[in-house]
C-alpha cells in the first residue's frame, strides 16, 4: 500500500500544480467541472515539460558523445604509447643478450676501481682537514 502512496508522490512531486494524468484533478466532484481552458493549460505545462526534458536528454546525448570521442582517443594514444615500450623493451632485450663478457669485466672493473680510488681521496681530506 505505501508502494502506491510512493508512486502518487512522486507523480505529485513531477506535476506540482495537482494536476494528474489525463489533467483531471485526484477528487471526483471536482473533475467533472473541468473547464477547456485548465485543461489548455495542464497541456501547456506538460508541453513544456516535455519541451525541457528533450532539450535535457539532448545536453545528454551531447556530453555521452564527447566522452566516447575522448575516450576513443585515450584508447588510441594507449595503444600507441604500449607500441613505443614494445620497441624499447625489444632494444634492452638486445643489448643484453649480446654476449660480451669482455667489455661487462671491463666495465665492472673501472667502476670497482673508481669507487676505490674516491672512498681514498675522501679519507684523506677528511684526515687533512681534521
């Protein structure tokens, strides 16, 4: 039963003027002495209301359309941008398959070496300026 209350205010709350469906008034005495002219006017309300709702779906469908178009475009720049890792993961692939244990020693050495040589030169300041 309050299902039914729920519905009745709620259509009471979209046609605030006590007006119903069909323009009839909820009291039965009272919908027989409807003139032409407050049912020309239920009409127009509703026109307008109508009017307003179909502008408001419009402004909907508008806003929805940009947001798909934007979203295409988030969806395209993704794509690419997963492309370019792609291509730089298959680089690192690359160089670090390569097989060149000669120049890794190399390397690893003269970091060994420059890390040395600085932890020395620091000592000695430390101990010159103490």
């Amino acid at each position: 039963m309050s299902y039914r209350r729920d519905i009745r205010n709620s259509k009471s709350a979209l046609f605030d003027d006590g007006i119903e469906e069909g323009g009839l008034r909820a009291s039965s005495s009272l919908s027989q002495n409807i003139s032409e002219h407050d049912n020309d006017k239920a009409i127009e309300s509703l026109q307008d209301r109508v009017i307003f709702l179909k502008r408001l779906t419009g402004d909907i469908h508008e806003e929805v359309e940009g947001h798909n178009r934007m979203l295409d475009r988030m969806g395209n720049n993704m794509d690419a941008s997963r492309g370019m890792m792609y291509g730089a993961m298959d680089r690192f692939k690359k160089v670090f398959e390569k097989k060149s244990s000669r120049r890794t020693c190399v390397l690893a050495g003269f970091f060994v070496l420059a890390f040395v040589a600085i932890y020395y030169l620091i000592r000695i300041l430390v101990f010159i300026q103490a």
